[in-house]
C-alpha cells in the first residue's frame, strides 16, 4: 500500500542514517524534500544524494518552506505542501520527506504530518526517527548533555530569547538550536543570568559536513571569533 514516510537524516553525515532510512529512501517513487527559496538547495537532499540511485528515475520534488515568521505566509505554506504530499501517495507513490535531524524536533514534517492527518485521513503515514544535532555534537566534543539528576533545557535561538535568564537558573544543560546569528544575545544572557565563566562551552556550524567547524572552551573565554553566523548552528552550554 502506497505510503508517506518522514525521515530524519540527521545532521549532515550520509553514515549517521540508520539502516531503515536508508532502504526507505531507495525504495520510494518520489522524493521529497524542504528548502528555503525556489533557488537554493535542499540541504535534506544534499545528505542522502549519494545513497540515490539516478538508475531509478525516482522522482525529487523540492517544497518550499520560507524562512519567516509570518503565521499567516506559514500556515498557507504548510496547506499547500501538505497537500501536494498527499496527492503524490493517493496517486499510488510510496514517498518520503526528508528532514534534517528528526522528524519531531524543530522539523517542517511536524506540520506536514498534523495538515495530512486532518485532511487526508486516508495517506498511510509513517516516521524513521535520525539523529538530532546535540548528539553528534556531544560524541565530538565529549561533553556529557545530562548525567544524573541534571535537568536540560532545548532553545531554538532565533525565536524570543526573553526568558532565557530565568531557565538559566533551573539548568544545569542548555543547548541553543538553529541559528547562530543569534549565539551572541545567548552568550549575554548567559553570563547575566549567573552562568559561571568555568562553564563548558561548545559550539559548531555544518555538523558532519566538510564545512564543520567546532570549538570547545570555558563560557569566560567566549570572544566575538568564537561565534558563528550559519542559521545550522549549535551551542551548549554546561555547569561544571
């Protein structure tokens, strides 16, 4: 029976994906995959390209997903993708949708899978799950997210940020998502919420790609040459 499968890839490493995601995404008769604007490449489809099969034929449809924060323009934009989802498996298509990380994690699938579930009650629908980002940057710098009784906090960055001095103080973990241009507002209110300069600090861009860039230190040490300005960032902050 034709179906709709959410794919994590992970962060940017092709060996990351699991054994079942692999045999997913050989398998379809379409692919599909979110970008930005009509011009850029999915970086979802760069991970998996060389798992492809171009002997196939498999049809690669890129969906656009803008990036803004604009409810209004999104809604409308996760109705139309939705949709053109949905009509691909009713057509009798096994297809999947490739995501970065996870699925349920800061993913387009989440809207993706709620819009289908609402009105195409009748596409069989499933979920690979893939590594998220704050893994593989742990297994790289060695840093521990939580042991014990610590308590983790998980914050996309480019959203409000006003509340971070108060999740700051019930702590002992944070990790800041999506986009760097903000890590420099995180470092700030870090060190005004009481974080102590001993704290680890780690932070990386294009994770698993031949872009990668990691840097490991204490918060006291973070100067404007740490930072990053990719939106595929990531920045961790623990207690010692």
């Amino acid at each position: 029976m034709p179906e709709l499968v959410g794919i994590g890839v992970g962060p940017g490493d092709p060996d990351l994906l699991t054994v079942k995601a692999v045999k997913a995404i050989q398998s379809a008769d379409v692919i599909m995959c979110p970008a930005s604007k009509e011009d850029r490449p999915s970086i979802a489809l760069s991970v998996v390209s060389s798992l492809i099969d171009k002997s196939k034929n498999q049809e690669i449809v890129k969906l656009v997903f803008p990036m803004t924060k604009d409810k209004d323009v999104l809604v409308e934009t996760w109705k139309k993708n939705a949709k053109i989802m949905a009509e691909k498996v009713l057509a009798g298509n096994n297809v999947v949708y490739l995501t970065v990380g996870d699925p349920y994690l800061y993913s387009t699938w989440i809207y993706m899978h709620r819009e289908i579930e609402e009105k195409f009650p009748d596409v069989k629908i499933s979920v690979i799950p893939g590594i998220v980002s704050m893994f593989t940057f742990a297994s790289k710098v060695g840093v521990s997210i939580a042991e014990g009784s610590e308590k983790v906090s998980i914050i996309p960055s480019c959203y409000d940020l006003t509340t971070v001095k108060e999740i700051a103080k019930n702590s002992e973990t944070m990790v800041f998502l999506k986009d760097g241009r903000y890590f420099d507002q995180v470092i700030k209110l870090l060190k005004e919420s009481g974080f102590p300069n001993d704290s680890i600090f780690a932070i990386g861009q294009d994770l698993g790609t031949e872009n990668e860039v990691i840097r490991k230190m204490k918060l006291g040490e973070v100067n404007d040459d740490t930072l990053t300005t990719k939106y595929f960032s990531i920045l961790v902050v623990k207690r010692v």
